[in-house]
C-alpha cells in the first residue's frame, strides 16, 4: 500500500484549480508533511494544526475515502 501522499500527487497536474489540487501542491511544498503516512489519524492531526485553506480537512476526509479503496 502506498501513502496517502503518493496517492495524492495524481491531483498535481489538474489543469484546473480546483480543492484536490490546492491540497496536493501544499502536501508537495510542506516539507513537513508526514509523506510515508498511511493512518488517517496521523494525517487528520497534522491538518488540523497545519490546514493550508478553510476547507482542506473536508477535501481530506473525501479524498481519504478514496484512497482506502483504491489502495485495497
């Protein structure tokens, strides 16, 4: 299984700024971003401290969903 970060960088290239890539060019710029990462906990606490935009937790919590079900 991969990390979530690494499922998230599919966002990166979005021709559109929409709030998946927003969120995945901030993971990319945050060097402090837990990158090996797998538990939703450990991910959900670092953005709640570090949240780059008003609505990035509930991108996470959608996005999260997705990432247990693809990586299976």
């Amino acid at each position: 299984m991969r990390s979530f970060y690494h499922y998230m960088m599919r966002y990166r290239g979005n021709k559109q700024l929409d709030d998946e890539k927003r969120l995945a060019e901030w993971m990319f710029k945050d060097h402090s971003f837990p990158k090996q990462a797998k538990a939703y906990d450990e991910i959900s606490r670092y953005l709640e401290w570090n949240a780059p935009f008003p609505s990035a937790l509930s991108v996470f919590d959608r996005l999260y969903e997705a990432y247990e079900v693809e990586e299976r």
